[in-house]
C-alpha cells in the first residue's frame, strides 16, 4: 500500500456482509495516501517490512477531505500490513474501535472477483493484550491459513512462511502503535487489498493464478526468456452469476505481468 512508488489500486472488503465480499476500487492519489469512497482517505508509512496505515473518515454532519490539516475527519482505524513485492499475499492487523482483527488473503482474484483464500478474523482480548501473544496468534493462525490455501501451497508455502516469519520484530513494533490508538471512532469494519503487479514473473505464481481461478497448474507457462505462453478459448460464456470463465479470470490478471503476450 505505501512505500512503494508504483501505482496502485485497492480492492475495499465490506465484513458486514456475512459470507460475501463487498468491493469497490480506489486509485492512489499519491504513494503515501489512498483516497477512499464515499468519504475519507487512508495515509500510510513504511514500517520495516511492513506498511502502517491510518485510516480516516467523516465527522458527523462533516465531510472529511484529505488536507495538510484535515479538518472534520476521525480517525477510524489502525493496521500494519505485510505484503511482499513479489508474492501475491496480504496479511493485516488491524486495531479498530472494537478490538483487533487479523486479515489473511491472497492479492489474486476467483472468477467472481473475489480475493482467493479470504479471511478476516478478530482476536480475544488476551490474545491481544502483548506484542509477543498477538505474534504468537497471528503466526499460528497465519500457519493454519496457509496450509489450507491451495493458492499458497502453488506459490511455495514454506518460502511464504519463511518470509512472513521475518516480519516478527516489525510486527512487535507495529503492535505498540495499534496499541497506543485513542478514540477510535466507530465505523463499518473492511479494508483495502491491492492489486497485484510483480516485477518478475515465476512458473509457481502462474500456477497460482491458474489454481485461484479454479483450474490446473501449467494452464500458463513461464518460456526461457521469461514470456508468458498462454492461449485460452475466448468463446466460452460467462456464468449465470456473472463469474469469468476460466480464461477471462487467468487473463485478467496476467496481462499484467512483464511477458506478458495476447494470446492469438
């Protein structure tokens, strides 16, 4: 989300919605704040190998607009986010009013749209009462999602693994400022995910792109000078619930990628 200077997009996830995703998209005005709708932005930092991010939205009876002063904003919500350049994963924790909520997901997107291996989950109060209870609810939770992710798994969980792990003493910081957040103000719990552009391109995420949109590895394949060979079949229809057909959902998010080639 920050510390980055590409631009970026972030898919918005509603938790108000039992067993659906809400989302919609906001562009990065800056490399350091997200303009979120209908009302508020985000302002993140870099954090060691993570990302902080401070979360603002409207006063009541105010409209909340980003300023070098914002005026008639509160700020709602506190996270730190872990997601590496080139592995499609996000992982958050995030302090709101209520509580803090962990979030596990990749950054690839099913045919109907949605992040694949989604999951938003709220810590007990004793697992959030220390830096080091919440690394050690956070990591077996992490453990438990990844090994469960069929996503991950292509990618190379224990290479994921390894790479979140090095994230401990961020993390710790990160918790001491989550933990000293005051007045929070109430708001309707989601957060952001970005899109995904590697600088570089593996066989492992092509099979992951591949496994997300629900078909098999080797559907794309990486070619020695690093160009993607893939071909799909343009005239199968969408489905009734409006769910890109395999091809759609692979193409929509590899044509992205450097080496990247329309099919023929």
């Amino acid at each position: 989300m920050v510390g980055r200077s590409r631009r970026r997009c972030s898919f918005l996830v509603s938790a108000s919605l039992a067993g659906t995703i809400a989302a919609g998209w906001t562009v990065v005005a800056r490399a350091d704040v997200v303009t979120s709708p209908p009302d508020g932005f985000a302002i993140a930092e870099p954090l060691g190998g993570l990302s902080l991010r401070r979360v603002y939205g409207s006063r009541p009876g105010r409209v909340c607009v980003f300023d070098r002063e914002p005026k008639g904003c509160s700020l709602q919500a506190v996270s730190a986010e872990w997601s590496p350049r080139n592995l499609p994963l996000a992982v958050t924790l995030e302090r709101r009013n209520t509580g803090f909520v962990v979030q596990f997901s990749t950054l690839l997107r099913t045919p109907r749209g949605f992040p694949a291996c989604y999951a938003r989950q709220r810590l007990a109060d004793s697992d959030a009462s220390s830096a080091a209870r919440v690394w050690a609810s956070v990591q077996s939770r992490f453990e438990t999602w990844s090994q469960a992710c069929d996503v991950v798994r292509a990618l190379g969980g224990d290479h994921a693994r390894s790479d979140f792990l090095s994230t401990r003493s961020d993390m710790s910081r990160a918790y001491q400022v989550l933990r000293a957040a005051r007045q929070l103000t109430p708001s309707e719990e989601g957060a952001g995910l970005d899109s995904f552009f590697p600088d570089r391109v593996t066989q492992p995420l092509l099979d992951a792109v591949a496994i997300a949109c629900g078909g098999s590895p080797g559907s794309a394949t990486l070619g020695p000078d690093d160009t993607i060979a893939w071909r799909f079949d343009q005239t199968v229809p969408y489905g009734p619930d409006g769910s890109r057909p395999f091809g759609v959902c692979v193409d929509d998010q590899i044509k992205y990628f450097p080496g990247y080639r329309p099919p023929d």
